[in-house]
C-alpha cells in the first residue's frame, strides 16, 4: 500500500510537470521582425502574424494569424468604422510603442506582451498574450487586486463577475430565477473598474475566466475562429461606454410607437382574438401602441408548422384587414419569426430547392435535425440564397402592414456541432461553433435591412433575443428570455438590464409579470412587475397563456393600479424619448447604475437592484412580496418621493440608506434635485402623442441654483431623423440667487431647429411646476411682462398665461402660451 501511495504521489507530481511543460509551450513565441504601416504595426511572430491598429484615439485592435486562428471578418467592428487614425510609433532596443494622443500599447520584443498606458499611466497589461493549442485559442491578462470587473452579458451573478468562470455560447435557460451563468446573450467582453474595456472579437464557442482558475488572470479562449481583441479606454464609464459604441456602432433611434405599451402572449390564437384584446385595452383607458403575435399566425399547434411563415387562413381570414383594423386603432402589428423551417411545413421543399439550410459536415446535403418543434432545418442566415429568400418574406410581411419583427429562438436553440454555415460575402464555410454566437447578430442585420428595403420611411423594430457585441446598430432589442414567472425571476431583472446597457445594448427588457410556470395569478408580483416596467426600456407584458400576461384579463384593482403606472410611462413619454436620442448619439444607458454617482466608490458597483432611469429619476423596483418597506440606497443631495413630494436631505453625517413605505400602490421612485422632467398630456397610442402641450416639473434645490435639461422631438417615425436634421431641440434651463432670503429664479426656455418635420408645433402650451418653492413669488415676469398671480387655483385656471402658488404642497405652477422663440421667466 505504501510503494502505491508513493507510486500515486509520482504520478500526480509527473502530471503536474506535464501540465505546466504544456502551458508554457503553448503560450511560448517570439518575436522576429516588424513593419511599420499607414494602419499600425505587423509584426512577424515564429508562430504568425500579429497586427496592432488604432480604430479611435482610445480604443486599438489586436489581432492575431496563428497556426491555428481562421481569418474570419470582425462581426463587432463597425463596417464604417473610420480607421485613419493618426499615431506615433518609436522604437528601442525592447520595445515598439505605438501612440495615439492619449493611449499609448507597448509591445515587449523579449516576452511578445503587450502593455496599456493612458496619458502616460498604466492602463493593463497582457500577461502571456496570445496562446494557442490545436483546440484552443484566446489571450490573456494580467488583473490587479482591487480591479472589479462587469460585462459578460445576461447572466444573473452579481453585478461583479470577478471570480467566475463563464461559457461563451448563446444558450437558453428557461424558467431562471436568481441564478443563472448561461443565458441567451453572452458577450465576450469586460468592463473593468479601472476604466477600460476588453471585447474578444471571436464568434466561436469560448469561454472567459475573469479570475476564477488563476485569481489574478482574466482570460478569453475559444475553440477556433478570429484570434483578436479591441482594449478601449475612457476618463468615465459614460465616456468609455461612449468610445465602445464609437467603434462598435451605435443604436439607431426607435420608432416612438417602440416605447409605448405592447400586447404580448404565447399566444394570440385568431383574428377575432386579437380585435377583441386590444379593444378591451381602449374600453379600459389602458394606453397601447402595439400587438404582438406568436407562432399561432403560422400554425394551429404549437408543433409541427414552424416555417410555414405565411398566415394560418382558417385563424386569421383576413390578416391585411386586421392590420388595417389595428392601425386605425393607432396599434401596430408585430410577428413572430424563427430561422427553423420543419420538414413538415409547408415552405419546406422550397427552402431546400433555394439553398436556403445549412448544411451537413460535409457539405453536400441539409443537416436535419430533431427538435421539440418537429424534424428540421435551419436557416443559413450567412448565406446568399437564404438571405434574399428570408429577406423576401420580410418584405411580403412589411407590405401587408407588419410594422415589427420578432426574431425568437436565435441562439440558435439547437445548433448541431456537425452543422456548416456558408459565409457568403467572405466566401467561407464556418462549422456551427466557429460562428454560433453570431448567429442572432446576422439575423438581426438582415431583418433590419430587410425592413429597410421594404419600407425606407419607416424605422425598424426587431425584438431578437440573442446577439453579438455591436448588435445594437442594427437597431436590436433583446429580452431576458424565458424567465420563470416568480418573485425569483423579477429579482435579476434590474441587474440583467443594467449590464447589457454597458455595452450599447440598452433596450434589454423582461417579460413583464415573467414568463414561464406559475400554476396561481400572483397578483401582487404581477403588479410590481408592471410597475418596474414603467422605468425599464421596452413595456411589454408577456407570458404562456394559462395565466393572461396583459392586465385588461385581470380584476379591476389590478387594472386601476396599472393603467395609472402605463399612463404615466406615456406622460413620461418626451423624457425616455430623449434618452434614446442620447442614448443613439452616446451609447450612453437609458437604466444606469449606481456606480455612475460616484466612480472612486467601488461598493457602489454591488448595487445591483436599483438604478438611475436617466439622471433624474432613483427607482428601486419591489422584489420581496407583503413589505411594507424598503431600504433605499441615496447618494449626497437632495432627493425628492415622487409620488409624496417628502424631501429626504442625505449627507454623510445622517447616512444614506433610508427606510421608504410603500403599499401596493407605490414603487419606490425619487427625483434628483435640480431635475428638470419634461411630459405631456395623456394619450393612447402614438399616434395621439403631440409636444404642443409641455410640462416642466423643476425640483428646485438651494444647492443647485444651476441646472438644464434637453427635450429631443421628431416626428417618431423616419429613420436618420438626426443625420437629416429633422428634428429639434428644446433646452430648458434654471438660474438662481438667494437675494437676502428670497429665493430668485431665472428659467430659459430656448428651442433649437435643425430641420421641419410632420407634426412640429408652431407653437407650445407651457406649464412649469416648481416643487419645494419656499414662498409665494412678489412678481413674476415672462419676457419682461408681469403675469397675474392667481389666488386660488379657481381663478388661476382661467387664464391663458398666469401662476398660482400653492401653500399646502409649496408649488408654484406657471402657464403661458410659448411662440418656441427664446424666452425668459424670471420669479422674484
């Protein structure tokens, strides 16, 4: 027993020399020449080529063609990327470094490591670089102690992934709750706390190690495809996320309608079902703008009609009509799509005469496959034919009035390991693994040009539940997935949202009320659920339809409390506007964390169930079912209860954790002082939206006499809206003086024109409410003319252009006719 204990001991010891022989040998290069190019360095390795460019003064891509990498295109990049980027190069006895104005990469002739400063201070460093085996390829880097690291893409872990080691493979978990570390949408990609941001452009089946096997590596490796990474740097996390969308492409603007309430359920069975739902939103005042339809449009069962992609005549006899119907209802229509044709649809034979399925390991036939749908084929969304063939039941789509696309089971769900894609415009042949995470981001592209082409006045909308990093120019939106309906399931959401809006992707949005299981209607989880939807990118309750997702089906106090949340998100409507028009020209995130208050405070980055809605609003959504309170986290400042007007004053001496009452009725929602919150009057769709009547809710703050807000209006439909100038912008700023104890403000309404566009007013009804005003004003004049101070709130809703204060709420509401010149409010 002993001679085998020592013979095992020898084993062991004889496995680990072997391990780290292998390690070191698979890492070990060296250097043997460069060259020096418009575009950056090459540089001549012993076991490839390794370029270094400059993409943008802060970002730089790396790439290299080893034995074993495949030259496939950068699907992150985008296409019109200017990359005339001007840099410096020296080099010594040890060293080649190339240098923008601001980031300056260092390249080790002796280690072949690379090294990051910014302005001269360490940025990051490679620790062995690039590796490769005859399986397995990636780079990796070196991480500091303190360095938090975010990214990755859905998975419900923390808001700090350091520690973890994660698949790179776009999978489903369906029914997830608390826990989830493969989800539909992996990114290969970080954000670190130090203010730079790694994305490994390779679509192959991989994984990322940020910490976990060795505590002070990250690493990314997969199994083939483009050996490549971009490393962006930025001063913020705004500026960084501003830089990554600079090179990766930035999200176009969505139709308005887009914002709005959507009717959504697995699923709408016929025609007269869809009539009858969405008339029982109007006959309840329950605001919608659109109707979704899954795969019952193509099919009487779930099974067996996947790939029809044509209407079922016998459940919808008239789909143009309906169409019609809904638009004049001011609803559109949006379908369900997936990329499996079944052997037993009906467009099968012509999918297979089009060369529109991918193939089988050796090329020469389709690869079919078992799924729970029936025996199918898949789609070859980088193929030619398929394009044009797909592409053309989009356009028959978009001609008969379908208005959105929505692509589901893109991952793809199932994609056989022995499966050939064709890459047409590269003219490669890719196995499933080498470009599986791609696979949604190819679709999302062709949808989007499809729809382009088939209605160029109009923007697309394309809800897709899996992408690639730089999905979001093609105007992708992505869902949470098939989360189980559940306190459980609302929980992560805040957290899911929040990280894929760091990387441009932020329209991510849960299915409201959850989506898979629930055997009971759990009312009050339903309606907190709703009420979290209001402050998140896309309103859209959705769910298997055992338990009704929309809540016109549900009783009468869970309508009232609803509709009020859904009216507000309407009213709100100008306000989110803007922010997709920030977040289009920005990248920056419409739901923001909470580390964007205070960057230097590292804790912060664990907040990861509540969040800034723009820079106005602190939500914190209600997860834990019959509370009657919650403990807030707000950062120094003023902030204000936006249902209660209570003024809660944080500093550091009395802390800045409070406790907030709520009831069913309430989600915790607070404003920043010195907010300034456009919104309009209530309407039902769209269609009635109208700008001509503006309210400004000003939280006045002693402490911020200094305070703007922007106001984005276009006619909510054209695509290119901005780069056409067809659009403009309202600026609203506050001005302020404490003159011997009176409170003095100066309000600036400016409009700026870039362009006309259908529906601009020519001129404005103007309410502005001051909240927290200490006194009733001696005078206030409107470009230099006095107005009339009402006494009572009777008398003040007489005139066109007056104020009242108000003792008891201590606001002041000023009214007038604005002729959308420049104009001044001065308050004494």
């Amino acid at each position: 027993m002993k001679l085998f204990k020592q013979a095992g001991c020898f084993a062991i010891h004889f496995c680990v020399i072997l391990v780290v022989f292998f390690h070191q040998t698979a890492l070990a290069k060296s250097y043997q020449s460069h060259q020096v190019t418009e575009a950056g360095i090459t540089i001549q390795l012993d076991i490839g080529q390794m370029t270094i460019k400059p993409i943008h003064e802060m970002a730089v891509e790396v790439m290299v063609d080893g034995q074993y990498s495949r030259n496939f295109p950068s699907f992150a990049l985008t296409p019109d990327l200017n990359r005339d980027v001007p840099f410096k190069f020296i080099e010594s006895e040890q060293t080649l470094t190339l240098s923008t104005k601001r980031l300056s990469v260092s390249f080790d002739k002796s280690s072949t490591q690379i090294s990051y400063h910014k302005d001269g201070e360490p940025l990051t460093r490679e620790e062995a670089g690039y590796f490769e085996q005859a399986t397995l390829q990636g780079f990796r880097f070196v991480l500091s102690p303190e360095e938090r690291l975010l990214g990755t893409g859905q998975r419900v872990l923390g808001m700090d992934r350091r520690g973890h080691r994660l698949p790179l493979y776009n999978r489903a978990h369906y029914g997830y709750g608390t826990h989830s570390e493969q989800m539909n949408y992996s990114l290969p990609a970080i954000m670190s706390s130090k203010k730079y941001m790694i994305l490994f452009d390779n679509s192959a089946k991989g994984a990322i190690d940020l910490g976990k096997s060795e505590s002070d590596v990250l690493q990314f490796e997969a199994i083939g495809g483009r050996q490549s990474y971009l490393l962006i740097a930025g001063d913020s996390y705004p500026e960084l996320i501003n830089h990554y969308v600079d090179v990766t492409g930035k999200q176009p603007m969505p139709p308005r309608w887009a914002l709005g309430n959507h009717a959504s359920r697995f699923g709408y069975k016929s025609q007269q079902q869809v009539i009858d739902t969405i008339n029982k939103y109007q006959e309840a005042s329950i605001p919608v703008d659109a109707i979704i339809l899954d795969l019952y449009w193509f099919g009487k069962e779930v099974q067996g009609h996947m790939g029809n992609l044509a209407w079922d005549k016998d459940a919808f006899p008239e789909p143009e009509k309906m169409i019609r119907t809904l638009k004049d209802k001011g609803v559109k229509t949006t379908l369900i799509t997936e990329p499996f044709v079944l052997t037993s649809s009906k467009r099968w034979d012509e999918a297979v005469e089009n060369d529109v399925l991918a193939k089988n390991i050796a090329g020469t036939d389709v690869r079919i496959f078992d799924f729970f749908f029936g025996e199918t084929g898949l789609i070859d969304v980088f193929h030619k034919p398929a394009q044009d063939w797909f592409g053309a039941i989009y356009k028959e789509l978009s001609e008969q009035g379908v208005a959105g696309v929505w692509g589901d089971l893109g991952e793809p769900e199932v994609h056989p390991a022995d499966m050939q894609h064709q890459l047409s415009d590269w003219q490669i042949t890719a196995s499933s693994d080498e470009i599986h995470n791609v696979f949604g981001h190819e679709w999302a592209k062709l949808a989007y040009q499809s729809s382009l082409q088939a209605n160029p006045d109009q923007r697309p909308f394309i809800l897709m539940r899996a992408g690639f990093a730089g999905s979001q120019r093609y105007g992708l939106i992505p869902w949470t997935g098939d989360v189980s309906r559940s306190w459980d399931g609302l929980k992560p959401q805040p957290e899911l949202t929040m990280q894929m809006g760091l990387f441009g992707l932020a329209y991510t949005h849960s299915d409201l009320g959850g989506f898979a299981g629930g055997e009971q209607f759990d009312k009050e989880m339903y309606i907190r659920w709703l009420q979290y939807g209001v402050f998140q990118p896309i309103y859209r309750p959705h769910a298997q339809d055992a338990i009704a997702p929309e809540p016109v089906f549900h009783d009468q106090e869970t309508q009232s409390i609803t509709r009020e949340y859904i009216k507000l998100r309407y009213r709100l409507m100008p306000y989110n506007y803007t922010l997709a028009y920030l977040n289009s020209q920005q990248g920056l995130p419409m739901m923001r964390p909470m580390f964007f208050e205070d960057e230097s405070d590292l804790s912060l980055i664990d907040y990861k169930d509540q969040y800034l809605w723009g820079d106005a609003f602190l939500v914190k959504p209600v997860t834990e079912e019959g509370v009657k309170k919650v403990n807030v986290y707000l950062p120094q400042g003023q902030w204000t209860d936006f249902w209660t007007g209570e003024k809660y004053q944080v500093t550091e001496e009395n802390g800045k954790v409070v406790e907030y009452p709520v009831n069913l009725t309430k989600l915790p929602v607070l404003v920043r002082g010195g907010s300034i919150i456009p919104t309009v009057r209530d309407h039902q769709n769209a269609s009635e939206y109208s700008s001509q009547s503006l309210r400004f809710d000003l939280y006045f703050d002693p402490s911020k006499l200094v305070t703007e807000t922007l106001v984005y209006e276009d006619d909510g439909i054209s695509p290119n809206s901005v780069e056409k100038g067809e659009y403009e912008l309202i600026k609203v700023k506050s001005t302020g003086a404490d003159n011997k104890g009176q409170a003095v403000m100066t309000l600036a309404f400016n409009r700026e024109v870039k362009g006309a566009y259908s529906g601009i007013p020519n001129q404005r009804e103007l309410s502005t409410v001051i909240h927290h005003w200490p006194s009733r004003p001696k005078d206030i004049k409107i470009n230099g003319q006095s107005i009339a101070i009402a006494v009572t709130k009777s008398d003040f809703d007489l005139e066109a252009t007056a104020a009242f204060y108000n003792f008891n709420t201590k606001q002041l509401i000023i009214k007038t006719n604005w002729q959308n010149t420049a104009s001044e409010i001065i308050i004494n």
